[in-house]
C-alpha cells in the first residue's frame, strides 16, 4: 500500500481510522501471546502511519533501554541496539518524561515521532515510527500513535493485571507442546498416508508392496510416538510441582524437550543439587524452570541442533549469591532475520522482577542464552 493510499484510507478521525484502533484493542483485550501482539501493534505503526520502520524500544535492567522489537527498512542496523544515554531519546527515557519523547522529531537522522509507553514496574518505553521520504507525520499520525502506544501498555501489563501469569505461561507451553510434538507427528503421518493413497489411486503402476508395508510401518510408529508425547504432556499437567524438587522439575523438562530435539540435553547442576532448593526463593525457581524450559523450546524450534547442555548454579559473587541458568547448542546461531531480539521477551520480563538481565551469546557454532539473578538476602 502506497503512502498516498494510506493516507485515503486513514484521514483524519475517520470511521476506518477509528474502527481499526478498535479491532487492536479487541484483539489486545481478547488476549494472546505477548509477544505476537506487541509485533502485531510495531507493525500497525508502520503501516498506519505511512513510515518506513517502526520500533519497541523497551527498558533493561541498571536504567537502560534496547530496541526489542523493529519493523521496516532499518530493522537489521537498529533490532537489539541500546539506546545511547546522552542522546534526547535517551535522556527523556532516563528522566521518565513523556513530553519530552513526544519533542523529539528525529531519530537517526530521519523524520520521527515517539510516543511513550507505559512498560509497568519495568519503566518507560517508546514507540517510535521513522520516515526517510514522504511527507512529514501529521497531527493524525500522532493521534495513531499515541493509540498505538496505549496498546502497547496494554499489552505489557497484561500479565500483572491478570495476577495469573504462570498459568497462562504453562497454557502456552502445553498449546506450543501439543502443535510442535504430537500435531507435527501426526501431520507427517497424514502426508505419508496420502501420498500413498495417491499412489494407489494412480493409473500407472501401483505401488510395490514393500513401499506400502514401509509407509504403514512408519505411520504406525508415528502414530505410537505421537501418543507418547500426548502421555507425557498429560503426564507433567498431573504432577504436583509445588511437592516435586527443583531437579525433579528441571529433569521433567529436559525429558520433554526430548522428543522434540530427537536427543536427550546434558543437565548439569551443583554438586548438591538439594542447595538449590533450600537457596532459591518459591518464585525465582518457578522462574528458573520456565527459562529452561522457553529455553529448550526454542532451541527445539529453531537451532537445529545435535547438542544441548542445560547448567543451573548459584555462586558468591561479592556479598550477594548469584542463580544462573545458562543453556547453550551447537546449532545454527540466532537468525537475523526476527523481528524480536532473540525471542528473549518472556526471559527479560522474569529477569527484571528480580533485577537481573538475560543475553544471548552467539557461540562457533550455535548460542547459548544466559539467564541470571541475584538471589534476595536473608
């Protein structure tokens, strides 16, 4: 869609203008993962305001801000970059002054608007759009703007508001479960069931009777692993994790992940692994166990990997004790390509509750996400 288009179909308090805030805010109220949300609201920024890139920029721990989400023509030189300090964006994040975003009219060297963004206990964010050609924004792109970052607010405390987050979070993983192990499963075995039906069906030659005793084979014994997987997913829903160990825990997940990897992660923890337990707090090793387990999931999904190691310590770093979870794979790297920094959102949210910070270091071959915090005094 052209800018001109754009800019017919948005005018200035229009119906479509308002009716499309409308159905984002449905769509945030209705709910849903994070994380395609808030892409979902750095797009509209860009399209709805006529702009060449738009950008989340949200707070970190120590008072400083990254670009986390980055839609556009500058989104490989800006996804991931920090916000410099000194600079005005900087300075008005730092000093938490709303007005002082909106002043802002460019950001590197373009035209801009930055709206603020209410990121909770975390802090201030922003939304920004950029635009290298075109007219300058108009009072209407502001309006969206301000709309835009409303819903972005929305969004980011969606999960204190609910005072649930952890089911939500273990509703996901079970929903991410279910379609990457056992539908996955079972849609190979449709496809080999098809293939072979329509081979069948076929004028030519039929198929051999080997092919056909090799493709029922292989059905069956896809059919049997999704089963197993849809055991142990019902499995983990009945176990009580509030009288199960934290190394019990830690170990379910790895035995999850292993369908999914087709090998089984190295787990390696502290000598005593019962410190864990008498060390961290009931909400840091919930925690804990989440970051495995996203961990593993996206390893799963996306490094194509042939090995994993999982290290859970805690360790004296000058007065404080210090729990690290670091899980890193031989695979492909982090893909350039994503919209979010590294998929580490649901990380970052966990580490800032306790003011630690979450990385992803890139490895030859693959990466290893790093999580960590300090653990609360006694």
């Amino acid at each position: 869609m052209t800018s001109a288009e754009n800019a017919r179909i948005y005018a200035p308090g229009s119906r479509t203008d308002r009716t499309r805030i409308q159905d984002l805010a449905g769509a945030v109220l209705a709910g849903g993962d994070t994380d395609e949300l808030l892409e979902l609201l750095v797009r509209s920024a860009r399209t709805d305001c006529a702009a060449d890139t738009s950008a989340l920029v949200m707070p970190q721990p120590f008072r400083s801000w990254t670009l986390e989400i980055v839609e556009g023509t500058h989104a490989a030189q800006l996804l991931g970059e920090d916000v410099d300090p000194l600079s005005p964006l900087g300075t008005a994040l730092r000093d938490a002054e709303a007005d002082a975003l909106e002043a802002i009219s460019t950001l590197a060297e373009v035209p801009a608007l930055v709206a603020a963004v209410d990121a909770g206990p975390e802090g201030l964010g922003a939304l920004a759009v950029l635009s290298e050609v075109g007219a300058p924004f108009s009072d209407a792109d502001r309006e969206r703007l301000d709309a835009l970052a409303g819903l972005v607010g929305l969004v980011l405390r969606g999960p204190q508001q609910q005072g649930d987050e952890e089911l939500e979070d273990e509703r996901g993983r079970i929903a991410r479960d279910l379609h990457d192990l056992a539908i996955q499963e079972l849609f190979a075995v449709g496809m080999e069931l098809e293939a072979l039906t329509d081979a069948l069906a076929s004028p030519g030659d039929p198929p051999s009777n080997h092919r056909i005793r090799t493709t029922v084979a292989t059905s069956v014994q896809g059919v049997e692993n999704a089963v197993a997987q849809i055991r142990q997913i019902v499995q983990s829903l009945r176990r009580e994790r509030v009288e199960a160990t934290l190394l019990e825990r830690l170990r379910h997940e790895v035995g999850l992940a292993t369908s999914g990897l087709g090998f089984v992660p190295a787990l390696r923890l502290p000598q005593n692994p019962g410190d864990l337990d008498r060390e961290l707090t009931p909400e840091i090793a919930e925690d804990v166990v989440a970051v495995v387990r996203e961990s593993l999931a996206n390893a799963a999904r996306h490094a194509h990997a042939s090995a994993v190691a999982v290290s859970v310590s805690v360790f004296s770093e000058g007065v404080d004790r210090v729990v690290q979870v670091n899980v890193s794979d031989n695979g492909r790297g982090i893909d350039p390509s994503v919209r979010r920094r590294s998929g580490l959102a649901n990380m970052s949210s966990r580490a800032r509750r306790h003011s630690g910070w979450v990385d992803a270091i890139n490895l030859e071959p693959g990466t290893m996400i790093s999580w960590r915090v300090t653990l609360p005094q006694s």
